[in-house]
C-alpha cells in the first residue's frame, strides 16, 4: 500500500485585498498630509522672525550702556533673541549681510544724513571713505561720502536705499526703527521704501534733525508701548514726543491701514504658528518615512509572491524593523 505525500503546506495569503485597499488609503493620507504641510510652509517663505538686532553705530562718540541694556531686557521679556552690534563693526560688509540676519526687528540707532540736493537719505557706516575702496560700488550708487559737521575733512561710506535694494536676502515681515536725524523726511522716504521692497513691514524714523538723548528714550518708550502695551502702530507712534529743540516728529512707513492697525503681538504669534508648523513638518518626517516604506515593502511582497518569489514572513518583519530604524537614523 502506497504512502500519501504530505500535503505541501498552503501558503498563507500575508494581504487580502480588503487590506491591499486599506493600505492604499493609509498611503495615499500620508502623501496629502505631507503635500498639505509642505503647501503651508511654502506659503509663508517670508515669516517673522524673533531676532533682533541693535547696530550701534554711535556707540563710540554717542554711547549709552542703559539704552542698549533696556532694548534688549524689553525684547527678551517678549522671546527674541538680541544680537547687538557694536560701532567699530558697522561697516560696509556689516550693511552688506544685514538682510541675510533673518531679524524680525531692526533698530538702527546710527547716523544719517540728509544730501546735499535734498533728494534722499543715506546711513552712515564707521568705515572712513577711501577712493580706491568699493569703487564700483560707488560708482553704482550703492555707496556715497558722507561727513560730519564737527569733523572737518574727515569723511565716511555711507550706504543709500539703492544699497538697500540689491542687498542678498530679505527682511522677514521686518520692523525697522531708524533712530537717526531725517531718517523719515517727508518727500524722501527713498529709504524706507528701500526696505518695503525688501519685504519689511514697517519702517520707523523722524522727519527732521533729532537729539539722540531724545531719540533713545523715546526708542525705549515705542518699544514699551509696542511689545508692553501691545499698542498699535499708529497708536505707538503717535504717543512719542516730538523733538522741541529740532522740531522732529517720530512717524511711520507706508501709511497704509493695514500697517496703522498692525500690533507686533500678531507678528509673533505668526512666527510661532510657523514654528510650530515647521516643528509638526520635522518630527513626522521620520514617521510618514517609516510608513511609506512599510507600505511599500508590503506591496513589493504582494507583487513578489505573485511572480512565483520566495519571500518569507520572518524576512519581511525584519526589512519592515530596518527600514524603520534606517528612517529615524537618516532623519
């Protein structure tokens, strides 16, 4: 009597194609989500930033410890990071990379100049002038010689909105503050506009000549009332001093609703959305990573065992561990 074979065990169906749909679903989630969080991100390319900076660009003839000491103790009250800068680095190259900084707030306590023919203003470095030095710059119109009344002969680079406008990098939703002596002359916002073009959102500075001692407190006094008071704009701006020995009225740029009504309180709470959002993008790279790669070992599995392919269970848990673990390496 002849034996019986054993019957060859019956191999095990790993995806039904009730699972086969389910893993299509899960899969095709994953990419929306992922096209959704990265549609969010490049929407805001341009964000606010929680950097500042001071340039102290009057530091060594005009310097004021206590006014540098309150800015940065009301900006950190409020989480930016404070970079200060002083005058013996406020050159050329300095003003060169100031766009590339990513700082959602600006304040500029330097000199500037109103030229000669009334037709702009200009920011002076502490970089003395030379001819031989920038020339093609200031051929361009990036750089001009700008003096000081009290110093006879001495002259000094000065930078122009021109200088502004073709600077590498952009001023993320940027509030500039111009602390010096017409650095927002009616009839010559050259200037600010310079950085509007730059993607700036606001531009602060006076209209006429300004005495830093008044131009530092009340500085200190807009922050206050800004980043303490969560005041608007215009409303800030309208509660500073104006200068009684020059005349000078603090004022802003553009005078547009939109930026009379802004509150630097929104501008941060964008920058923490988009921080956030960025965070969420980061922490489920590994995981969508992870995912899709169990997903699509599940359905190379599939698509082997219908070619007649050897594949066991025990090799695909250990590709599907792998690929996990290589995932959260490569994060």
């Amino acid at each position: 009597m002849s034996k019986k074979k054993p019957a060859a065990p019956k191999e095990k169906r790993l995806l039904s194609n009730k699972q086969l749909t389910l893993i299509s679903i899960i899969l095709a989630s994953i990419i929306i989500i992922g096209s959704v969080l990265s549609f969010m991100l490049l929407q805001t390319p341009n964000k606010f930033s929680l950097n500042a900076i001071v340039v102290d660009q009057l530091g060594d003839n005009s310097s004021n410890p206590e006014f540098v000491a309150n800015v940065t103790d009301i900006l950190n009250a409020t989480g930016f990071k404070v970079t200060y800068y002083e005058s013996k680095d406020v050159n050329v190259p300095f003003f060169s990379g100031l766009a590339k900084g990513n700082y959602g707030i600006i304040i500029l306590r330097a000199h500037s100049a109103l030229r000669i023919d009334g037709s702009a203003i200009d920011f002076f470095t502490s970089e003395e002038f030379a001819w031989n030095k920038y020339s093609q710059m200031v051929d361009d119109g990036l750089l001009t010689r700008g003096n000081y009344s009290w110093e006879t002969g001495k002259y000094y680079f000065a930078i122009t909105p021109k200088f502004i406008e073709n600077l590498e990098g952009r001023f993320p939703r940027s509030l500039v503050i111009a602390m010096g002596c017409w650095s927002l002359k009616q009839g010559c916002e050259g200037m600010a506009d310079a950085f509007m073009r730059k993607d700036a959102t606001a531009y602060v500075g006076w209209s006429e000549e300004v005495d830093i001692g008044h131009s530092d407190n009340e500085t200190i006094k807009l922050l206050r009332l800004l980043l303490e008071e969560n005041k608007t704009i215009a409303s800030a701006v309208g509660s500073i001093a104006p200068d009684l020995v020059f005349g000078s009225v603090m004022g802003y740029y553009p005078k547009t609703d939109a930026v009379s009504s802004l509150k630097i309180s929104d501008l941060i709470a964008e920058a923490k959305v988009s921080s956030s959002l960025q965070g969420a993008a980061t922490s489920l790279k590994p995981v969508l990573v992870c995912l899709v790669s169990s997903v699509s070992i599940s359905l190379k599995m599939r698509k082997s065992l219908r070619f007649g392919l050897s594949t066991t269970s025990n090799v695909v848990r250990r590709s599907h561990k792998a690929g996990c673990e290589e995932s959260h390496r490569s994060s």
